[in-house]
C-alpha cells in the first residue's frame, strides 16, 4: 500500500528552531500536520482555538454517551448522557439535531447490542511511546480494546459523515503500534466502527506496515515541526472552507472572502 508522504517545498524551509521541541505528538496532531502544516502550528504550538462545529460537537456528545456504555451503564443511561452534553453546547442546528435522534434511537442502541459478548481489556487507554531515533514521543488515547474468539481487537469509534476507509485509516495503524509497542501482544485486529453506518470494519496490519508507517509518516512530520516548517495547505481534502482557524490564516482567511 502506497504510504501518503507530506510534500515540503524547499522554500518554506527555514533554519533550524533554537527553541526546545516538544516531547510528545498525539496521534490525532499527526493528522493535523499532514491535512495542513499550518493548522497544525496554530493549534498546537500558537495555541489557538476556532469555534467548535455542530458536527464536531455532536460527535463529542456521542462519544461521552459511548463512554458511559464501556463503563456498564444501561443504553437508557448513555441515552441521558447523550442529551444532557448536547445541551450543554447550546447549539440549534436542524441537520444535528435530527442526527442527535438519530444517534438516540439507532446509533447507542445498536452498539449496545453489537458489543455483546465481547469481553474488554481496556477503554480510552493511554499510551506513550519512543519514537525510534527521535526525541519524540508518539502519545494516542485508544478508545477500546478487546477480545473476541481469542483475538485482540484495537477498535476506533467514529460517528461522522464520512465513511471511513478502514484499510487506509492512519489512525488506526498508529494506535495498532503503539499498543504493540507497550504490551507482549503483537498480533491485533484493527477495527473502525461507524456508529451511523451501524457497522464494524476489520482489518490487520504487520509489524513490517506499522514500522514504514513510522519511519515514511511520522518521522518526517517530526522532522519537518523541528525544523519549523509549517506551509498552509488549502488544497487539503476539506479546504480552508472548513477549517475552523482559517481566521487566523492569511490565506485561509482570502479562501473565505
């Protein structure tokens, strides 16, 4: 499988930082840079923050009603979690809203059912870990980890619009490293469920993938942060148009006049 690299023109390359680089890098902020270098220093080094979106706020409320179901509380309980973080964000956007019923009618109830007989060996789980020859640490919050039919299961809950690409899902290698990394396990099932879908996907990853995944992906992205090179990219896949610091950015601010 053809890795995605990021392109860094030589012009944006300046010298070399003075300034200390962080120790670590979520998994999560590794998307960032890749989507757009520059996002990335607004958020993570500027520390800057846009206004949260109906979409992504709903995926938030899902997410914390999913928690109180991994903690073994009745679907009626995850259903009042639901409501009452959705309420808490005072949003009235039609296309949430009906995504809210929909997500208390069909989304809970189903995962509810379908992690039945699966028994759970961790939940948000923390890890952090050496990144080979750099001094980084990749760090990534694993929503769930499982065993079914004597199998471990490294499982990523989404519940947005796109469908996710299962056999392309960097954020589940990454995930699948580190857990192999910190455990003497090292043959995993990956999996994304997606909540809307109301399906689970499942693949596998070698230990060979995950280490070029770490050596042609995130080495350079850590290289390049180092270095302090941080272009804008507006032909990312979502555009300027969505991104909720383009008030920041000099030319994702000219993509919204």
């Amino acid at each position: 499988m053809r890795l995605s690299l990021v392109d860094l023109p030589a012009h944006d390359i300046p010298a070399p930082s003075a300034n200390q680089s962080p120790a670590s890098i979520r998994v999560t902020a590794v998307q960032t840079y890749l989507a757009c270098p520059r996002r990335y220093r607004l958020q993570y080094i500027d520390g800057l923050h846009g206004q949260t979106s109906p979409a992504a706020a709903l995926g938030t409320c899902v997410h914390r009603a999913v928690e109180v179901l991994h903690a073994g509380a009745p679907l009626d309980d995850a259903v009042a979690t639901l409501r009452a973080q959705w309420a808490s964000h005072r949003i009235d956007d039609p296309v949430a809203l009906e995504d809210l019923l929909a997500a208390e009618r069909e989304w809970l109830p189903w995962y509810d059912q379908w992690r039945q007989g699966q028994r759970d060996i961790a939940v948000e789980e923390g890890f952090s870990v050496p990144l080979p020859g750099l001094d980084w640490h990749l760090v990534g919050h694993i929503d769930r980890i499982y065993l079914q039919d004597g199998r471990i299961v490294i499982s990523d809950i989404k519940s947005g619009r796109t469908r996710p690409d299962v056999r392309r899902d960097l954020q589940l290698s990454l995930y699948s490293w580190l857990f192999r990394q910190s455990s003497d396990q090292q043959d995993d099932y990956q999996e994304v469920v997606h909540l809307r879908t109301r399906k689970a996907v499942r693949t596998a990853r070698t230990d060979d993938y995950l280490e070029r995944v770490i050596e042609q992906v995130v080495a350079p992205v850590v290289e390049a942060i180092d270095a302090g090179i941080f272009p804008a990219n507006p032909d990312s896949r979502y555009g300027c148009g969505y991104c909720d610091l383009s008030q920041y950015c000099t030319i994702g601010g000219e993509s919204n006049e």
